[in-house]
C-alpha cells in the first residue's frame, strides 16, 4: 500500500528541516519570529543545499544514500557544535535554542486543514512506472540512479552487442536527436564509447526521486512528486503572503490546490512540481531580498539556490538568466553593492553554469535536440534577420534611453509621465481577449507542427487560453487577466516586479505556443509550474483589491466572485481528483517479474514505434534488474551473429527469455522455446485526446507470452 511509503517521505522532511533550523538558529542570533517563515525556510535551506548535494554525488557516479546520510551527520553535527559554542561564548540563552515563535492560532488552524486535505487529495499518485513515456522515464531513472549510484548507464550486456545487431535491436533516432539509436524510449545510445546509455532530462528530478526510493523502494519515489505539490502550493502561498498578508495567501492556496492541473502532476511523476517549489521558493526570498528584510544573508542566499537549481529541473528556464541582469541594475542604481548580494548572484550564476555543464556533458543528446528544435521553432515564426533586428532595435532603444536619463533631457521627464502601467494593463487585457475569443476561430482549428520527437503532431495553440480556462475556469482566466492588469496599474513595484515579469513572461510564452505533444493533459504541464499559479495570485489579488474598496457592493462582489471561482474550479476538476492512472501497475509488475529467473536476458518481438518492449520492458530493464531487448526490425537482423549472441548469454549464466505480443515478429533463433506463459497487463488511464478536455477512463489490456529460451544451437 502507498501509505506504508510514508514514514520514507517523513524521514526526508525531518532530514531536511533540522540543518535549516540549525543554521538559522546560528545564524540569527536575533531569531526569526514567525513560524511560517521559520519553518519554510528552514526546511527549504535543507532541502535545497542536501539536494544539490546529492546531484552532485550522482554526477561523479558516488551517490548511495549511507554517503549521503554521513554527510548530513557530518553538517547536523558541525552545526550543533558551532550552536553550541556560540551558546557558551554570549553566557546566555538566546543562542541555539528553540525560538518563541509566536503562532497566529487560525493561521495554524487553516494551514492543518488544508495539510489534511491536501494529502488526501495527492498521496494517490499515478503509478506510472511502465515506459514509453516521460513519466516512466523519471521513475525508472530514479530507481537506476539508487542501484548503481551514478546518472550515466554503463550497460556491459550492450557494450558486449554484436555492433551488426543494433540495427535490429536499438531504434534508429533522425539526426536532429543528437543520438544515432536508444535502447527504450528516453535512454539515448550515442554510440561511443560502446555500452554508454545517456538518459533523458535534467536530472534534480531523478536525483530526489532516487532518494525516495532507496527510503521505500517504487511506492516512496512514486511519493516525492505529491511531497513537491504540497510544497509547491505552499510556497506559493508564503509569497502572497508575504505580499498582502496570510488571509490572501490562504484564498490563493485553496485556488491552487484544489485545481485539477495542480491536482492531477501532483500525482505525475514529471519535474513540473519541484520546479513549481524552487521557482515560488525563490521568487518569495527574492522579494524578501529586495525588501532588505531581515535577515540580511537569508533571503539572497534561499532566492540564488532556489532559481539556480530551477535550471537543474527543466532545461526551458534558461529565460530566468535574465534576473542577475535586472536585479544587478537595480541593485547598482537604487542601494548600491552590499556584500550579502553576492549570496544570491553566487549561487544563481554557479547553479546556472552547473545545469549548462551537465547539458553538455551528461545529457548531450536530449539538450541539443532541444536546442536544435528551439532553432525550428523561431525560424518557423520570426525569420532570423527579423529576429536580429528587433534585438538590435531594443538595445538602441534602450541606449537612448538610458543616455537621455543620464544627461537630464526633458524628454525623460515626458518619458516618466507616460501612464505605463495603463498601457501595460490594457496591452494584457487586449491580448486576452484576442486569445481568448478570436485566435481559436481563425483559420483551421486543427493544423500541424513539427515536433522535436520527430514527425508531425497536431498543433492546438490557437486554443491555449480556453484550454487553460477548462482546468482554472473561464471565470478564473478572466479574474487572472483583469487581476494582472490591476497589479500593473497600482502596484507594479520591486515588490512585485519579478512576479509581473516572470509571470507574463512565460504566459505570454506557452500561451502562444504551448511546445509539448498535445495530447491534452499531458501538454498542459507546461502551464504547471509559473502559468497556472501566476493567473492564481493574479485573481486572489483582483479579489482582494476588490474586498478593499470600501464599498458595501464590493464586499459582496468579492464574496461572491470567490464563491463562483471556488466552485468553478471544483467543477472542473470533476474526474480528475478521482482517477488515479495505472492504479496497480506496481503490483501487475511484481507479478510479471514472477515468471522470470533474477538478472535474465528478455527479447520482447514487437516492432511497433511504442510496444510492449517499450511499456512493460523499461521497468523490467531498470527496476527489477533484467537485460531487455526489442526486436525493432526484423529484417536487419543477422541470424548467425544473433544466435552467437544467445550462446555467449548461455555460456554467462543467463537464461534468455522471448516475449511475443499479438501480431509479433516469430522467433529468430535457432534455439528451441520452453512452455508459453500468457500474461495480461491490464492499463487504466485517462484518455489521451488532442481536441477535447479528457473525460474517459480507457482500460486497455496490454497482452504478452513468455517463453524460456531452452536449447541453445
């Protein structure tokens, strides 16, 4: 059961948050007072530092969990003694010890109701170990980096291949992947040296879910995802509130929790909810930053880390670089440079060069085929020349601008009365509502794109803002529109300034152009980790705003504009809360490694471009330790080299297994086949769907034979 997964998930948080609390106890001799803030920072400092760390054991191939706990001891310990001798040296007893964190009673009150249900609501996760899909990558990746401690994969049983039968047995990738063949879908096989098997994504994701699993095994990996929703969500609360206060931030976590989106990768094993929790973490430090809160050294360094490792989860943030930038300009124009800034450029800056290293390095196939269909993507809408000359043009704009302030012409005074937040406010609306009501109808709906996977897939942009209205409601997308147009006007601020900017960023981004395979819900996890929660603070804050004026009428309208947006969102999350996908697909697969001896060789024969080799051969492959191969095309095969392929798995102590599937290629070899063995494996999903909001419960049984390979030629 997923719930005995839990104690593995508790162990984490408490690893997590004593190293934090340490550090701020030593730190701050003043002490933090508020327990919202003590809390999650402290449990962010821990999870961030002792996240990297674990990346970087996993980089150099030395992660095992007892190194890592050693050297968790190691810093606890080191912590606990400088406390303590800090302790003695004041003779007093406001250093290292329990802070008088002053609890506000309703706020604790709402915050263990919405833990509750919130862990109702995502400690249900879809058990998508099978392969075949980014999901199962993750989970499979994880479960590889906890047995050999390393990110790359040394396969000797590949390195050992005939080189004449990887044309039959890996499938042949185009040249724009960046990797000639993989062996299953999301683990290129670049080729050299032989035997070197590069998995897909940036790897902070993986790495944690590594940890899980060597807590608990599959059900506490399957765990850390719904552990990142929940901190996600509550990051995004302590920035509202840090913002306009808890009451504010508690509506704008009710909202986003409840939202099927946030509901749904809650339960997904994709990276899209820890980059929600760095990204929200670190945009509530930065505002901390700027504010000059005390303390000074905490809010640069928890903001640097956090942004830095976004760039450690996904591999399309790279836009964020652009906040060094900004934030170094404003630093040097308004207050100068103060030692404590470097604790967040440090970090940003490393971090960012970190995620660039291992691109290059330990993920080369998947980051240049990013990058090459990024290329794709702009030459398809802005022609190169065109592209260069708006950037030439802004950065004389901008000179200009910059020279007309330094020489005091009258004209930065006219510049400076302009009403921009009026302008910027009324551009967004504009935008909506062309985006909204306008592009869906233009042209055909249903057209085609290129994607980097390869082919074509159907292309559904015309229609991103109503898709984003089918989870957060119309009358969400339209609170989150009106809400953003009003920060523009009246409070656009340092405070602030990052929120409007990263938000509308990277809303203008996907919703332009959502870049993903769209089938519906699994595109939509582009929206998950800014998107979807900016278009949330931005309706909290019309509604607050609104409840503001003073007005008997706008009491009311607030009231019952959040009763409205509440129950919208409730609506549409219909089928979402209760579907799980693959429900038991962990157990269905103990049972299929039943039928197998430890450390065997399996030959799926199924051709097809996602087969069972593919869905079922991949948790085979990386959980349950076995050799897999699949007959991809039967025609290249070298009969003569794949029969002294089984003799030398024979002569190792192999026993080598063929597994047909309904229409498969039939057998190659010479040897003879045991007994058959007939399997079903019975997969229950969400639909995937290209044109419509999901809404039905596929069951497909996915049906195979096993049969021993018993003689040998």
């Amino acid at each position: 059961m997923i719930w005995q997964a839990f104690p593995a998930v508790i162990a984490i948080i408490g690893a997590a948050f004593l190293p934090g609390a340490l550090l701020l106890w030593l730190a701050d001799r003043r002490r933090v007072t508020d327990p919202g803030i003590f809390i999650f920072a402290a449990l962010s400092l821990g999870l961030l530092v002792f996240g990297w760390i674990a990346l970087v054991l996993a980089e150099i191939g030395w992660y095992s969990l007892p190194r890592l706990a050693l050297i968790w001891s190691v810093v606890v310990l080191v912590l606990a003694g400088a406390c303590l001798v800090a302790h003695r040296r004041s003779g007093s007893s406001d250093t290292c010890v329990a802070p008088s964190l002053r609890v506000g009673r309703l706020e604790a009150v709402a915050l263990g109701v919405w833990l509750l249900a919130v862990c109702a609501l995502y400690c249900r996760p879809h058990q998508t170990i099978t392969g075949g899909a980014d999901v199962g990558v993750y989970i499979n990746l994880g479960a590889n980096i906890a047995r050999t401690g390393r990110i790359l994969i040394s396969d000797p049983v590949l390195a050992a291949l005939d080189p004449m039968l990887d044309a039959a047995f890996l499938r042949a990738l185009p040249p724009s992947e960046g990797a000639p063949y993989y062996l299953l879908p999301g683990f290129y096989v670049p080729g050299t040296p032989r035997g070197l098997i590069v998995p897909q994504f940036y790897p902070l994701h993986p790495v944690w879910l590594a940890v899980g699993h060597d807590l608990g095994g599959v059900r506490s990996a399957l765990l850390m995802t719904p552990l990142w929703g929940m901190l996600g969500a509550l990051a995004v609360y302590m920035t509202v509130r840090r913002l306009w206060g808890w009451k504010v931030g508690l509506l704008a976590l009710i909202a986003l929790s409840l939202t099927a989106l946030q509901v749904w990768f809650a339960r997904y094993a994709t990276a899209e909810m820890l980059t929600q929790f760095l990204f929200w973490t670190g945009t509530w430090a930065l505002i901390g930053w700027l504010d000059d809160e005390e303390p000074h050294w905490l809010w640069p360094t928890i903001a640097g880390i956090a942004l830095g490792e976004v760039f450690l989860a996904r591999v399309d943030m790279y836009g964020l670089l652009v906040v060094p930038v900004v934030a170094a300009v404003w630093r040097w124009k308004t207050r100068g440079w103060r030692p404590t800034d470097a604790l967040f450029f440090g970090p940003l800056i490393l971090l960012a060069l970190h995620s660039l290293l291992h691109g290059v390095f330990q993920s080369g196939p998947y980051t240049s085929g990013l990058f090459r269909y990024g290329q794709i993507l702009i030459r398809s809408f802005v022609d190169p020349l065109t592209l260069l000359g708006v950037l030439l043009g802004a950065a004389l704009i901008l000179l200009g601008v910059v020279l007309i302030q330094r020489k005091g012409h009258p004209m930065w005074s006219r510049i400076q009365r302009l009403p921009w937040g009026w302008i910027a406010a009324l551009l967004v609306i504009a935008l909506a509502l062309y985006a909204y009501l306008v592009r869906p109808n233009l042209g055909q709906v249903l057209s085609y794109a290129y994607w980097y996977g390869g082919g074509q897939v159907p292309d559904m942009d015309r229609e991103n803002l109503v898709r984003l209205g089918w989870y957060l409601s119309p009358l969400g997308v339209a609170l989150g529109v009106l809400g953003t147009a009003w920060m523009l006007v009246k409070e656009a601020n340092r405070r602030t300034a990052f929120l409007l900017g990263a938000g509308l960023f990277f809303s203008l981004l996907y919703l332009w152009r959502i870049q993903a395979n769209p089938h519906q819900i699994y595109a939509m996890r582009r929206y998950v980790p800014v998107v979807l929660p900016f278009f949330v603070i931005a309706a909290t804050y019309f509604i607050y705003r609104l409840s503001t004026l003073r007005r008997n009428w706008s009491r009311w309208l607030s009231l019952g504009l959040t009763l409205l947006w509440l129950f919208g969102i409730v609506w549409s999350s219909r089928g979402f809360v209760s579907q799980v996908d693959l429900r038991d697909s962990v157990a269905q697969m103990d049972r299929l490694n039943a039928l197998f001896e430890p450390r065997s060789v399996l030959l799926f024969g199924d051709p097809a471009p996602v087969g069972m080799g593919d869905l079922l051969g991949t948790p085979l492959r990386f959980l349950y330790g076995h050799d897999v191969y699949t007959l991809r095309t039967p025609g290249a095969l070298d009969s003569a080299r794949f029969d002294e392929a089984l003799a030398r798995w024979r002569d190792a102590g192999r026993q080598v297994y063929w597994i047909g599937v309904p229409d498969s290629a039939s057998w190659p070899g010479r040897a003879s086949l045991g007994p058959t063995k007939e399997f079903t494996f019975e997969a229950t999903v969400l639909e995937n769907t290209y044109d419509h909001k999901p809404t039905r419960v596929d069951v497909t049984p996915w049906r195979i034979t096993v049969a021993p390979v018993v003689t040998q030629p």
